[in-house]
C-alpha cells in the first residue's frame, strides 16, 4: 500500500513542504531511501523501526521504499523520523489514510519512542499556516516555538504512541503552550548607570544606538571598551512585532529558540576572536545562519578585532553594505538576514599601551603599523563611528553618584528613531545608517556651509567617498537626537570628531 505523510523543512530562513511517501510492497525484505535525503535522514530507518518495536508495533518484513519529495532539494536531520514511522504506520493500514489529511509532521524519534526537540519548528509553523494546515504535530520541546502563530493549531506530543493514540481517534494530544519569550540580549546585570566618567566614549553610544551605526572602541586594557560594548543593547529600542518574528525565525532555524514562541530582547551575540568564516557568516553542505545573522536585529560584538583572522573580517564588508549574506551552493542560493549593529573593540598597539598615557608602550613602530594593518581600509570605513576610550580616572570609579541609567538613554534614543521613521516613511529603510547616498542627499536637511566645511575636512585628510557618506549619517543623527531638522556644522564636526583613526 502507499502512503503520503506531509512534513516540511526549511531553506535558509523559509519552510517548504516535504511529502513522505512510503510504498510497502512485493520483494526482499529492507528499508530503501530516494528523495535526497542525507545520511542523518537515510539513518532514521533504524530509528523508526526501534521506536516502533518499543511502542508496541509489530511489522511483518516487507520491502519499504520512502521517498521524499521534491526530489531535487537536499534534505538533512532527523526531522522526518515522525511523518516517516506515520507513513510506514498508514502504509501497514494500522492508521486511516484519512486521519494524516492536511496535518503536518516534524520531530525526531529516540530509540524508545519518544519524540525528541527539532530546529525550525516556527518557519516550518508559518509554512503550515500559509497551505492552510489543519494542524501541526510537533515535539513538546519544540511546539512552543509555534504556538504563538494565529490561524494554525499546533499540538505538541511526547512519544509516537500519542500521535497514534490520537490518529486512531483514541485519544487527545494537548495543544502547544507558548512558553515566555527567551532574553538573547544577556544583559539583565548591566546598565549604563554601572559606568561612571567615560563621557564622550558614552556619548558616541548614544549616537550608535540612536542611528545604527557601526562603532569602534580604540583604547588601553581595562580602560573600559568592553563593558560599554555590552550596554549597547540596554539602550536600544525595544524589538517591534515585525522585528521580533524575524529575528526568532533565525534563532529557531539554529535550533537557539530554546521552545519560547519569540525573542524577548535585542540579541548579542559576542563570538571569540578564533571564529572561523563559516561560524561567523553561516554556511555548511546544507546552509545554517552564522554569528551575524543571529544578531539580526540586535548587536555583533567583535573583541580584540585586530585578533580576528582576516578572512573572517574580510567577509563581513559585504554584508554590511546589503544587511544580508548570501550564500551560495551547487542547487541554491540561500539568504540570512544580516541587519545588526556592529561594535568592536581594540588596543591601539600589542602591548595595548601606545600613545595612551597609562604607561610606557614596549612597541616599536612597525609593530604598531603591523598591529593596525591587519584591519584593511575598507572595513575601517565601515565603522561609522571611531572613538578613544581614555584611561578611567580613579576618583570617578569612586565617586558616589552614578551615572545615567540605560532607561533615560533609551528614551533619547527612541525619540531620535522616531523622527527617523516619519522622514524615511515609504522606504525600506528603518534608520540614518542604512540610507544610500541619493537617500541621503533628499532628507540631509543641511544648514549652508555645514557641507562645505565638512568636504574642506574630508579633501585635508585624504577620505574616501564612503567615509564623507558615513560622516553626513552620523551628522544626521546628531541633529536628531537634539530633535533638529536641521543638520548644522557643530554636527558635522562632530561626527568628524568620532573618527579618530582618520586623525
């Protein structure tokens, strides 16, 4: 007998449908897999026949084909164990075909029968609701991740012996329970208030959270460049609904959602500097998302940038410009989303003391340039931002009165993208750092002679076209925060200012 099983997997950040058809027939006894499937897929044979075996079906040796279609995509994990044991189930007659009808399958089986968690159960939910699904068997760990999607019941089950039960009309799964969404941004313990002096290394926080823009910390260990880092997150907007799906989707598709419906908080994600070019952009025989994309939406933290290898950072200059990265194999091109702030941090010498003021630097000048030339001009470009953290002052550290809270920033922050989304109403755009150049010339809103001191500037100083684009950004989100329309020179200079590996 045949027997079609609907699942689905996912491409990129996309579900697509997967039918699992299982032919029992004439022949010599054994299990033959067609459909492209990879070898964790082939391996789900013995899986399902143990779990079977334990959940108390007994089978006669019958030649069993699967086949999963479409043919033509590769198909990876053991996702398919359910709709797999389901279908040889159906195909043996001990399930009505009718009972498997617009219902989709996904989990992995144990040994013993219980179904085990899965990634990808929300893109794979948003697919099921998009057919017209009329319900989504998952495994309780992962049927969270769906439950919080309108229009589509999902039910949640512990053991293939539930989803018989219920198939036979003998029993009831429970459906999904949204679990509280997951905190990514790791970042309960910190706030702003926690950082005292720093001044102007705080203000260029501001300025990044408020447009976008990409920043970088230059300064002495422990002068303080980390632990400002990892504030950036407290002090950006809350996620938006939109915002939060998209992040969520690639976090489920990394198998990272951990069962919660969405992402509660901006993510930060700080890889080590040993990364390798596929962990931090994404990639693989069947491609996952990388460091950059689950920080969609959120902040890339890069320590010690000079200590990341140079492929790694070369990698990253493309998709800073598109806020995506595209990676592609012999039978696809997949896309992750890649729309983060990037802040980074570096000593400005080996020994991490030159030209600092704390004490001696034991480098002489062509380590120094060495040190710096690991980092090429186009990605120092790309930083927006470039800013000297100075050595701490000792009496600030303990000084009684704190310094301002991550919620008051925040406010100034949401005002300043506020005015952002009224002026670039109608574009793709969402804030001054990812405008274009002709974009940037229609909402600029200069005072005379702001630019054409700003070009006296850049002309002096030898600056790319990129660099003067970067510049007007940041002059532009100046001006918003001080709830300006009007972009005046004061702003300009000081976005010049911001740019202290130029000077």
């Amino acid at each position: 007998m045949l027997a079609q099983v609907h699942s689905a997997a996912v491409l990129g950040v996309d579900g697509f449908g997967v039918t699992v058809e299982v032919n029992v027939g004439l022949g010599l006894p054994g299990v033959h897999f067609v459909g492209l499937g990879a070898s964790a897929v082939k391996e789900g044979a013995v899986r399902v026949r143990a779990a079977l075996q334990h959940a108390g079906f007994s089978l006669p040796p019958r030649k069993v084909v699967i086949n999963l279609a479409p043919a033509d995509i590769k198909k990876d994990g053991a996702a398919f164990d359910l709709p797999i044991a389901i279908g040889v189930l159906v195909a043996h007659e001990i399930i009505p075909a009718s009972a498997v009808e617009g219902v989709v399958f996904l989990g992995e089986l144990g040994l013993d029968g219980s179904l085990r968690r899965v990634s990808g159960a929300l893109p794979v939910g948003m697919y099921a609701r998009a057919i017209g699904a009329r319900a989504l068997v998952l495994p309780r760990a992962s049927a969270g991740e769906a439950a919080g999607l309108d229009g589509l019941e999902v039910l949640q089950a512990g053991s293939i012996s539930e989803v018989v039960t219920w198939l036979r009309a003998e029993g009831a799964l429970a459906p999904a329970m949204a679990r509280p969404r997951l905190d990514a941004s790791r970042s309960d313990d910190v706030d702003l208030a926690d950082v005292r002096g720093l001044e102007y290394p705080k203000l260029a926080l501001e300025v990044a959270a408020a447009g976008g823009h990409n920043l970088l910390f230059v300064g002495a260990p422990g002068a303080g460049k980390s632990m400002l880092a990892r504030r950036l997150a407290t002090i950006l907007p809350p996620l938006d609904d939109d915002e939060a799906l998209e992040a969520s989707v690639i976090w489920s598709v990394a198998g990272q959602l951990d069962g919660a419906p969405r992402l509660g908080r901006r993510p930060f994600r700080a890889p080590h500097h040993e990364v390798s070019v596929q962990g931090l952009i994404g990639g693989g025989a069947v491609p996952r998302p990388g460091e950059i994309s689950l920080a969609h939406h959120g902040v890339l933290f890069l320590d010690e940038l000079p200590e990341f290898k140079r492929p790694a950072l070369e990698a990253l200059r493309q998709p800073l410009e598109e806020r995506q990265v595209t990676i592609v194999r012999a039978r696809a091109a997949v896309r992750f989303p890649a729309s983060f702030a990037l802040v980074a941090a570096m000593n400005p010498c080996p020994c991490g003391y030159h030209d600092t003021g704390v004490r001696a630097c034991t480098c002489d000048v062509g380590r120094v340039r060495a040190y710096r030339g690991r980092l090429s001009g186009p990605l120092l470009d790309r930083f927006d931002i470039q800013v000297r953290v100075p050595p701490t002052d000792l009496r600030q550290l303990t000084a009684e009165r704190a310094g301002e809270p991550s919620a008051r920033v925040r406010e100034r922050v949401v005002a300043a993208r506020v005015r952002q989304r009224e002026r670039l109403r109608g574009t793709p755009f969402r804030s001054n750092a990812e405008l274009g150049a002709r974009d940037l010339e229609r909402v600029l809103g200069a005072a005379p002679g702001a630019v054409d001191a700003l070009l006296t500037i850049v002309e002096r100083r030898g600056l790319s076209p990129r660099a003067l684009h970067r510049l007007l950004r940041v002059g532009r989100t100046i001006a918003d925060l001080a709830g300006r329309d009007e972009v005046r020179r004061e702003d300009l200079l000081c976005a010049v200012e911001f740019r202290c590996l130029d000077q």
